[in-house]
C-alpha cells in the first residue's frame, strides 16, 4: 500500500532523494521488501514534494516513477533542505491519476498516506461532516488518502500537528475496521509521522533525519519503529511516542 519518505537536512536533489541508494524509493517501486499484504509493486503512480523558501513545490505522474525520464532529467535540478516522496499502490476501485498521488499540498504542507481506510466511503460520513462543505467540493480525488488530506487540512487550523494527527488516527480507527494508517506529514522544518500497520524506519545524525517506509539502503544505523507509534522528527531531534 505504498511507501514514502521523508527528508531534512543539507541540501540535496529531489532525484537525489527518490533514486539514491540500493533500496531507493524507486526501486521499491518494483521491488519493496516489506508491503505487509498490501500489494506487490508500486507502480501506480509517484510523486515528490519540496520547499523553495517557504512554499511547496511539487511534481506528480500517475505513471510509474521509473518510466519518467523527468525523475532524472528535470528533478535533478530541484534541489531543498526538506523533501517528501511517494509512490503509490492503488486500492482496487480507486482511480490511477495524478490528482490521486501523494504527496497532497497546500502551499505550507505535503501529506503523504501509506495505507486503506476499509470500508470507504462509507465509513467516512461522519467525518466528512465536520469538514466545510466547500472543502469537501475541492476534494483532490475520490479516494481514501484526499478525503484523509482534507479532513487533516481542517483540524490543522484548529490543533497543532500532533494533536491534529493524533485526532485523526482516532477517528478513523472508531469507525474503520482496522485501518492502515501510516501518515506522514511535513512544513519543511519538521517531520511528523504515524504508524498504524504498516512499516516505517528512520536514520538520522546531527545534521538530518530521514523517515522511509523501508530503509533505503544497507546503512545499519536504520532504525524500525514499532507499530502505533507517533513520531516527530527535525535535524538533530527524534521523539517517538505511544500513539494512543
């Protein structure tokens, strides 16, 4: 169901980000090593996110990230402290298109979720509810991940991120059957990520911090973090919590 990073540090590429390393985001797109029943490729769809100063810059394909000569060609170019990226496993009956690639943007944030809501759309009503209407009519796709990223948009103005997450993967669990939750969310200062199922590791010093839903390579300082755990991670600083 996907899998994602998320990068602070020295400034790097974008391409640099997605492909470096012998288990780089892209090869886990033919070959991921831990999908947990979620799927056997990734190859419905990729994208990346970084931050020019303060704004999201992004760039989306529904094709699979390694038959996009732009990943090489064009993001290579697209250098930031802070990047987000995914590559996308599509839930059956959920479209293949570029408006449902993560990450999800606003100018401030990039989201990006590896996982299933069971039981959407229906399940999501309720939660759907508390949204503004007109938020709900700008829905990015009609998909499990958007409706996540707009139900998420509308608590961040009311909580900060942790709290705003943390509402989040309650909500969803009380009215999901055993949902796949593992969020990740940035500003371009700090990482803030969940896990809810599915894996997720994290390899930092001094200077950066990288969270993937697999190590990107054989460095053994990768460290797994546990299920229903929350995670808030800059440069130099790691806080790993009980989710609930």
């Amino acid at each position: 169901m996907c899998r994602h990073l998320g990068y602070l540090g020295p400034q790097r590429s974008v391409a640099d980000a997605v492909t470096v390393g012998s288990n780089s985001l892209r090869v886990q797109s033919w070959a991921p090593k831990d999908m947990r029943g979620g799927g056997t490729i990734n190859a419905d769809g990729f994208g990346a996110a970084w931050w020019d100063a303060d704004t999201v810059r992004s760039y989306r394909n529904p094709m699979p990230i390694w038959s996009d000569p732009a990943v090489d060609e064009v993001l290579v170019a697209a250098r930031s402290t802070a990047i987000v990226a995914a590559v996308r496993s599509a839930t059956v009956g959920m479209p293949v298109e570029r408006s449902a690639c993560a990450p999800f943007t606003d100018g401030t944030w990039a989201f990006s979720h590896n996982g299933v809501v069971f039981g959407w759309p229906e399940v999501m009503t309720d939660l759907a509810e508390q949204v503004p209407l007109a938020d709900l009519l700008r829905l990015p796709a009609p998909t499990d991940s958007a409706a996540l990223w707009v139900i998420l948009q509308n608590l961040l103005r009311e909580h900060e991120p942790d709290k705003a997450l943390r509402i989040l993967v309650n909500r969803v669990e009380s009215v999901s059957p055993s949902p796949r939750l593992n969020l990740l969310l940035s500003d371009g200062q700090t990482l803030y990520a969940t896990t809810v199922y599915h894996s997720l590791s994290v390899l930092r010093s001094e200077n950066a911090v990288t969270l993937a839903s697999e190590p990107l390579d054989d460095d053994p300082s990768w460290e797994p973090i546990t299920d229903h755990q929350f995670v808030v991670a800059r440069p130099g600083y790691l806080d790993i919590t009980d989710l609930d």
